[in-house]
C-alpha cells in the first residue's frame, strides 16, 4: 500500500514537473517554427511565390504556431483565442498578430522589407526561449522529481 | 462551388445555382449578373431584374473578396494585378480595376480598387464538334468574337478534341484561362495536352516548340504585335489554334493579311446565346460553312 502511494506521488510529482516545463518547450518550438517560417518565406519571395497557406503546409511547423497564423489571418476566428496560448506574453501576441496581418497583403519587395523585422525579433525571442527551457525547464524536471522524492520520504 | 472562398456563402451560393457567367461589383453600386445573355442583379433572395432589391457592394467589401482572391497572399498574384486580371481556381477571372501606382517608371500595384469583373466559366464539351472536319489538322484556325462570345471555350474543346485524337497538343495558357492549372492539375479533362501557364506566348512558342515537340499549339487573344512570332511557329510545321478579338472577319482579315497565318477563321457571335458558331471562313475571307442552331 505504502509502494503504490509512493509510485503515485512520485509518478504525479514528476508528470507536473514536466507539464510545468513542457510550457518552455512549446515556447522554443513555437519561436523556432515563427523564425523558420520567415527564412522560408523570404526565400520564397524570391523563387516560387507560394502562397502563405502552401508554405504552412508544406513546412514541419509546431501545432502551436499553425493555429496562431490561421486564427490572425481569418477576419471570421477571434483572436481571444491567442490568449489561451499560456506561453505568449502580451508582447508576442501583438507581434504575431501584426506579422500576420501584413504578411499577404502587398507585392513581394515590400514583404520582404516587412520580413526583416519581423525575422530579427523571431531570431531574438527563439534564443530567449532556448535559454530559458535550458534554465527553467530542466529546473522544473528536476524539482518534480526531488518534490515527488520528498514526499515518498515523507509517506515511508 | 466555384467562388465560395472569393464570396460571401449566400452570394456564392446564388452564382453556383442559377449559373452566372459573370458579376460586376462596383463600389457604391448594386451587384450586375450575366446569367445567359440576361443581365439581372444579385439580390441576397437570388437573382433579380429590380435593383431595388440588390445588394450594394462597400469598398471594404471589394477589398475582402481581392484578397480572398489572392488567397491571403497578394504579392503571389501581384504580376497579374499590376497586369489588370487575375485568374484564381477553377479558371474564375477576375479584371481588376484601380489606380495604377507607379515607381520609378515602373508599375508596381494597384490601389484603390473601385471595380472587380467576375468571370465565371464553364465548360461546354463538344462544342467544336461540327466545325472540326473543316478545321482539324493541319488548318491553322483563327477563332474571332467581340468579348464575352465564348472564343475561350471554344478553344479549350478543341484543345480537347486534338488531343482525344492524338495530337501532342501544346497549350500556352498565358492568362491561365484555357487549362487553369492548379497545383500542377488542370481543372478541365484535357487528354495529351502540355500546358505552359503564365507565359508570354513569343516565350512560350520558341521553348515549346523546341522542348515539348508539339503537333498542335492552342493560345488565347493573340495581339497583333504577336504575329510575326505567330508565322515563325507555323513555319515550324506546327498547327496553331488561336483567338482574337475582333467584331467581324474584315477586321481580323486586316490585321493578320500581311503575315498569311491562318487557313480558317471561325467567327462566334453572342446574339442569340453565348458561343454561337456563325460561320467558317478560309484565309481569304471566302465562306465555307454557315450554322445556324438557334
């Protein structure tokens, strides 16, 4: 009895940990898919000019990233939607929706221009967020794990 | 339907049902629909002769449909705006008229859009069936028609019928209107057909010919500054099929005379409905055949 409530605590403990931190690796997946996404835009400006839904569907883009380019460009979808998504700060959301409304809207030399600063911010906050899922992600495994130690201590 | 991601569902919707062939929005001005050869106006109860009832599109509206047009993503299809058309799925045309904005001398977009035309095709096979035996192969065949008389339609079945019978056929679909290749799939059955879209057809006759080994070219509205490249292709062996506007043979004779391309002229009408096959004419301007099926 007393094994399989420590195996529950520990198991629960450490799955919390990881959920915890899974909000960092989302958040480096999702500025990675937004910095890719404007590399193979601008390219495309330059070569095949796909339109936007071919290159989201043609890339391995994160879940996340797809929904939020969908929900800015449709005028249908309200963008309340953008505020479920936990790891975007205010700050990113308005970027995002602004990228996502003038992206499509004009002829490629003035998308390309529109691109660079988007491109420079996606590159900025992709290193923040390595640096923090490098940090706090694996700080929150591992306190998950510790917690989950402790208090099968506590219950032996 | 063919314009459900273009247009509101209930217009769209109205178009697919009662077959529109062509819609003109306006800014500031209710909705006109050719539905045969009946104009009407879109009304959100369907299509009616009154325009009280009709809907008055909004500049902001205009503005939706271009760029539901464009699939969210005008600088793909901004060389054809700057051009005055677009041509999205399913062969859908779309004129688009504005200011022109110019940059150093060169044009750059279109602002200010005050007026899309909507034009809706169709395809009607067999069409060329009873003018075939007097134009198949190796007949160089000029198709002439004021606008809106079916001279693409016309065209794109007898790409069909060449390439039914065998014939390589080539089609230089400049503005995407005779195959309507998307995603590298054309929206009509067209057997042994290769097609070269959005090429300038000077272009697309000198690598075709030396790449693709047609028998037969298929192109649409062929201008007057084409000619001479016209004439080098059918020197080349090759049996073109082309269109050009024109309102009757005497103006067409005049300008293709000097460059004697063409072994047949086929001259449509729209009068009593829309494709109608008048007559066939040799090069000289000499009748042939008269139809009349009305």
């Amino acid at each position: 009895m007393t094994s399989i409530a420590c195996i529950i605590v520990m198991g629960s403990c450490v799955l919390l940990g990881f959920m915890y931190a899974s909000k960092y690796v989302d958040a480096e997946k999702f500025f990675y898919s937004f910095s890719m996404f404007c590399q193979q835009f601008s390219a495309n400006l330059g070569y095949q000019q796909h339109t936007i839904d071919q290159i989201l569907s043609q890339g391995n883009y994160s879940k996340h990233f797809v929904d939020c380019a969908l929900i800015s460009m449709s005028s249908n979808q309200s963008t309340e939607r953008l505020h479920t998504i936990r790891f975007l700060n205010d700050t990113d959301k308005g970027y995002i929706q602004d990228f996502f409304a003038s992206i499509g809207r004009s002829d490629a030399q003035t998308q390309a221009v529109q691109l660079q600063f988007f491109s420079t911010y996606a590159s900025q906050r992709l290193i923040e967020c390595q640096q923090e899922s490098k940090n706090k992600g694996k700080m929150s495994q591992k306190l998950g794990i510790i917690v989950g130690l402790l208090l099968c201590i506590l219950i032996i | 339907m063919k314009l459900d991601k273009v247009l509101p569902p209930v217009w769209a919707n109205i178009v697919d049902n009662d077959h529109v062939n062509e819609l003109r929005l306006r800014v500031g001005q209710p909705i006109r629909a050719l539905c045969g050869n009946q104009w009407c106006y879109l009304s959100t109860s369907g299509l009616s002769s009154s325009m009280t009832s009709a809907i008055v599109v909004d500049e902001h509206q205009l503005h939706d449909i271009l760029y539901l047009a464009c699939q969210k993503s005008v600088y793909a299809y901004n060389e054809q705006i700057v051009n005055g058309y677009l041509t999205i799925e399913q062969g859908v045309r779309i004129g688009v008229c504005g200011m022109l904005v110019h940059c150093k001398g060169v044009v750059t977009a279109i602002k200010d859009v005050c007026s899309l035309v909507v034009r809706i095709p169709y395809e009607v096979k067999h069409a060329c069936d009873k003018i075939m035996r007097l134009i198949a192969p190796p007949y160089n065949t000029l198709i002439i028609s004021p606008p809106l008389a079916g001279k693409t339609t016309l065209v794109r079945d007898i790409a069909r019928w060449l390439g039914e019978h065998s014939y390589n056929c080539l089609i230089v679909d400049e503005r995407c209107e005779i195959a309507s290749v998307t995603n590298g799939v054309s929206q009509y059955l067209l057997p042994n057909c290769d097609v070269l879209s959005g090429f300038d057809k000077s272009y697309a006759f000198d690598i075709g010919i030396r790449s693709l080994a047609p028998d037969c070219i298929v192109c649409d509205e062929l201008q007057a500054h084409e000619l001479p490249r016209v004439k080098q292709c059918i020197g080349c062996g090759v049996t073109l099929y082309a269109t050009m506007h024109a309102g009757c043979v005497e103006t067409a004779l005049s300008r293709v005379a000097n460059y004697y391309c063409f072994d047949r002229l086929v001259l449509l009408d729209r009068t009593h409905h829309l494709g109608e096959i008048v007559a066939v004419f040799d090069g000289q301007g000499k009748l042939l055949s008269t139809y009349n099926d009305h």
